[in-house]
C-alpha cells in the first residue's frame, strides 16, 4: 500500500458505503445534480475518473454502466483504482494539468477525491438520506473550492453559490457554496 492508496481507500470506503444503501429504486431518483438521477451522478463519478486515466495512458478498466447493477460497477470500478494506486509507478506518474504539475495518485486523491465526497452526499440524499460530512472532509471540500477558482462554476462542475439561513450549520454552508441545499433534490 502506499499513502495515495491509503488515502483513496479511505474516501472509496465511505463513498461505497452509500452506494451500497442505495435500494434499486434509490438509483432512478432526482439527485442535487441538476437533471441527474443517482446512477447518472455514479456513472459520472467513475466515467470522469476512467477518462482521466485513459488520458495520462493508464489502463482504465472496463466499464459497466451505471444503469445495469450500480452497487456492482462501482465495486469493480473502485476494486481497479485500488489495484493501480498500489503500484507507485502509476500513482507517483507525472503530468501537466489545469493546475499546474500534479501525479496520477494526487489528482485521483485530491481533484477525484472531491467528486467522492461531494457526490457522496448527493447520493444520499437522492435516497432520502442525510450524509453527514465530517470537519475534514469539509475542510477539503473547502480548501478544494478556493483553489478551482472560477472553474468551480463551469460549465458541468458546480451551480452558483445559494444562501443559507442564519445560523446554518457548516456543512449547510459549505455545500451551498456548490449551489447545494440539504434535502432538496433537483428536479
């Protein structure tokens, strides 16, 4: 193991957690994720992760779509990330990016790893559920934001900011921030 797949297995853990409470019904509900049921923000999840491997000439893994058995293409989905990011020479791999000089595992890790906790979240709540985020993973999705700059709001990334109340807990700012209201799925 090293410490990116350490770190992606502990963001792959939680978000898998939610992917296996969904109920086969859960995957055609409205999601946060303007026009998106929960089985297109999971094909999204593994779709955007699978490009960006292919892109830097890393073996993506097949592909099962999301519409055929979710809990079971996440699995191997998420079964052939941990097998890469194992392998140093593919997780310490180098390339030039948006944001500057960057490796496969930290953006899997960092830029990925965002899409896993917030979509996390979106998934729970397309099931009714209400996905607590803890400090941490809050103050990624924060630190995160800051440093997408404008291209946090482009075009398929996230919607405007929304207001909260007075007195909102953190987690109901921070997702506002991504244009998200807890329990108010899109429609």
């Amino acid at each position: 193991m090293t410490v990116t797949s350490d770190r992606y297995a502990q963001l792959a853990d939680r978000f898998g957690a939610v992917v296996d409470s969904l109920t086969p019904t859960d995957w055609g509900a409205a999601s946060p994720c303007e026009g998106w049921a929960a089985s297109d923000v999971l094909d999204h999840v593994m779709s955007t992760q699978r490009d960006f491997l292919a892109q830097h000439g890393v073996d993506a893994g097949s592909s099962i779509p999301a519409t055929v058995d979710p809990a079971q293409a996440w699995h191997a989905h998420d079964r052939h990330l941990r097998e890469l990011l194992a392998d140093p020479a593919v997780a310490d791999l180098e390339y030039d990016g948006v944001f500057g000089r960057s490796t496969i595992g930290a953006a899997i890790t960092t830029f990925y790893g965002f899409d896993l906790i917030v979509h996390r979240w979106d998934l729970a709540q397309s099931a009714g559920h209400d996905e607590i985020l803890d400090a941490a993973e809050l103050d990624t999705i924060e630190r995160s934001a800051d440093g997408f700059g404008e291209h946090l709001y482009g075009e398929g990334v996230c919607k405007s900011a929304v207001d909260v109340p007075d007195g909102a807990e953190r987690q109901a700012k921070v997702l506002a921030r991504l244009g998200r209201r807890s329990g108010v799925p899109a429609a």
